[in-house]
C-alpha cells in the first residue's frame, strides 16, 4: 500500500495489545521507540533502497495516534487486536481506514485531508449492518474490502476469530455504502482439531483473508489464513478404543457447537461456566489417545466457481 502517494509502497499494521496505562512494558516501549499513548495502527514507510523506515504511529489531525477510538465493552482496552485496512470509503479520493478490533467490531476513521496529506479524524464512527453494529463471530475483525458480487459497488468481508469468512454485501452507493446483514462467505473453523492419521486438517479459527484473482480467471478468489492445534490420535488404538474415541469427538464438537450458540444468545456465567467444564472433560479423554499434536497455521484458497 502506497500510503502518502510518494510511489513507494509503505507497510500498515495493527496491533494485537499494546502495553495499558501502568504497564511497565509501556516504559520498555518508549525506550524502544513507541509512543508513550496507545497506538493502534502502525506505519512502514518504504524507502527509495527498497528497505523500510522504523516504526511509527499512525498520527490523526490533531497529533495524536490514531485508535480504536469507538469505546468497546467495559473493561476492555480501547486498543486491542487492531487491523487495520485502508480503502476510498466515502470515495473522495483520498485513503480512509477501517480497524478491525477484538470485539469484531469495524471502525471507520474517515480521511479528512488528501490522498497525499492525510488528516485522519480523531473520532471512529462504528460500521452497522442491516441497521445494526457489526460484530464478526467470535470477535477480531479482520476487514477487506472488494467488490465481492460484481455490481460496481466495494463491498466488506472479515475474517474472525470464529473462523471462516463474513460478506457484508454493499446496498449503498459507492461514495455512501450501506451495508446488508452478514452472511458467510466460508463456515465458521474450530482452533482444536482431533484427527486420525489418515484426516486432514480443515481450515482452522482465528482467519484473515485477502481478496484477489489468484488464477488470473477473472474471479476474485480468497486467500485464508488460519491458527489450528492438532492433536493426533495413536494409530495402534484397538478398534473398540476407536469406537470410543469416535463417540467422544462426537460429543466434543456437539459440546463446541452448544457453547457457540450459547454465547449468541448472552447466556448466564454460570451456564457457560458448566458447558466449558463440559467440554475441559471430553478434551482431557480425548488427550489420553493423542500421540502427538501440532500447532499451525495454513493459508487455504478458495477459489471463485
């Protein structure tokens, strides 16, 4: 991304937790070169030697660096698990920025300067769909966007840390979008994935994608990348230890399932309390037949038909 127009492309990168108020690593960060305000979005300005400058916040109007500056749940910080992704938005020329943060929540922080001199607004306005706050699965909002259907108007797409892929299809115009209720694009992952030998790994939790013609067909594609643990169960299991191994792994991924739909509807603590001790039961069978696990992340693509 060309961030100030020079013909050098820049890097642009969140952060997943810069250090709190308090915080000793917020005095490490200073030494280090940090700001000493929450920062939540960083800049790699691309050097004529095809090298890149040291980091540096991304800087509003006023001089301060650009944050997450739409308040999330009580108790959360404001800048958490930030991504970040620059776009014409209001298309008037010049590159504003979406954030994607832990709640999945995308915030706009409109562009008030110019494609070359960018003041950015001191005050995030938060993206709804069909009328309502956007909010991925899961949380951690990693948002693109690209005119996914093809009717000349840029749409929004996010990975989340539920897994999978959210399209959110644009019913505006293109200098005013309007955005329809999510669907999925690409089903919701699971981050722990109990498998045979003879399986293979499915895309996992925790995606961030990349909208893009991968083949060169004329179709945009999508690029996924993942964060997966395996486990991998023993191959000299007896075949009745295998019918048992199954019927748990059943159980598991209903108990998963369950605990999904509960957190949709604001179950009790106490009710997720008790499904989650459900589920640390089924995990510590299931580990008994593990041979051996890995953790991983994969880039998957998923091509346009």
């Amino acid at each position: 991304m060309d961030l100030d127009a020079d013909g050098i492309l820049d890097l642009v990168s969140g952060c997943y937790l810069p250090p709190p108020p308090g915080n000793p690593l917020r005095a490490i960060g200073r030494l280090l070169g940090g700001s000493s305000r929450q920062a939540g979005v960083f800049v790699f300005r691309g050097l004529e030697t095809g090298r890149f400058s040291d980091r540096q916040a991304l800087l509003d109007r006023l001089g301060n660096p650009v944050t997450e500056t739409h308040a999330g749940r009580e108790g959360r910080p404001r800048v958490l698990a930030t991504e970040p992704f620059l776009t014409d938005w209001d298309a008037d020329g010049d590159l504003d920025l979406l954030v994607g943060n832990w709640n999945g929540e995308i915030i706009l922080v409109r562009n008030d300067g110019t494609r070359t001199y960018f003041a950015y607004a001191s005050t995030g306005i938060r993206l709804e769909h069909g009328g309502q706050p956007i909010g991925v699965p899961g949380g951690l909002a990693g948002p693109e966007v690209a005119d996914w259907d093809g009717d000349g108007l840029p749409d929004l797409l996010s990975g989340s840390s539920a897994g999978g892929v959210v399209f959110f299809r644009n019913e505006g115009t293109r200098a005013q979008p309007r955005y329809a209720r999510g669907m999925l694009l690409v089903p919701s992952g699971m981050l722990n994935q109990y498998l045979w030998p003879s399986e293979e790994p499915t895309p996992g939790s925790h995606t961030r994608i990349h909208v893009t013609d991968h083949d060169g067909d004329g179709k945009l594609d999508l690029l996924l990348g993942d964060v997966q643990f395996v486990s991998w169960f023993r191959a000299s299991l007896t075949d009745d230890e295998a019918k048992e191994v199954n019927a748990w792994r059943r159980q598991w991924r209903d108990a998963l399932a369950e605990a999904e739909r509960m957190l949709a509807t604001d179950a009790s603590a106490q009710v997720l309390h008790a499904m989650q001790e459900r589920i640390d039961r089924l995990d510590r069978r299931l580990n008994s037949y593990v041979e051996a696990e890995t953790r991983h992340g994969f880039v998957w693509l998923f091509r346009r038909k």
